[in-house]
C-alpha cells in the first residue's frame, strides 16, 4: 500500500472532524474557566468546517460551496474570539477571576 488510498477516503476527514467535535463539546461540558470554554467552541467550529471542506472535495468538487461556508465559519469564529476576550476581560477587571462557576455574581 503506498498510502495514498488513506488520504483518499472521506472517512478519515470524517472522523478526525468528529474527533475535534467530541473534544470541543466535552471541553465545553468540563472546563471550568471561560477561556478554555472558547478554545473548546473554536475546535467545534473547526471539526464543522472540516467536515464542510471534506464533503466538499468528495461529493461535489467542482463547487466550491464547502470551502465558501467554511470561510464564513473562520469569519464567525473570528468574531466570536474577539468579542468573548473582551468580555472575558470585563469579568476579570471586575471580580477578578473567570471561572465560569463562581459567575453567578453576574445576575446583580
């Protein structure tokens, strides 16, 4: 086997897309601190667009339909990054610390 056939499967960018989903639900689910919590929804975005991109270059690989999508979720995912950190900030300054727990100070 010269290994090309493994780079060649969609079931393989089907799994590892899967495998960065389960990490980020799990890391959101588990973590405690808010920047943590980020870092686990950015991999779930990442597992999403892998997963557009591979459907893309095996189902319809003449359309760049998948690659445009996923463009837009690393737009999404950019915005999303800098308005959590800067919220994140906020609630530092303010009850110095960003455990996501302790938060419920948060409703005053």
């Amino acid at each position: 086997m010269t290994g090309m056939g493994l780079y060649n499967s969609l079931n393989i960018y089907l799994f590892v897309g899967l495998a960065l989903l389960a990490c980020g639900i799990l890391g959101v689910i588990y973590r405690r601190t808010l920047v943590s919590m980020l870092i686990s929804i950015e991999l779930i975005m990442n597992g999403a667009g892998l997963n557009l991109v591979a459907f893309n270059r095996f189902i319809a690989p003449d359309k760049a339909y998948g690659m445009t999508f996923t463009l837009f979720i690393m737009g999404i995912a950019a915005a999303e990054a800098a308005i959590a950190l800067a919220i994140i900030i906020l609630i530092f300054r303010k009850y110095r610390h960003v455990e996501g727990a302790q938060l419920k100070e948060m409703k005053d």
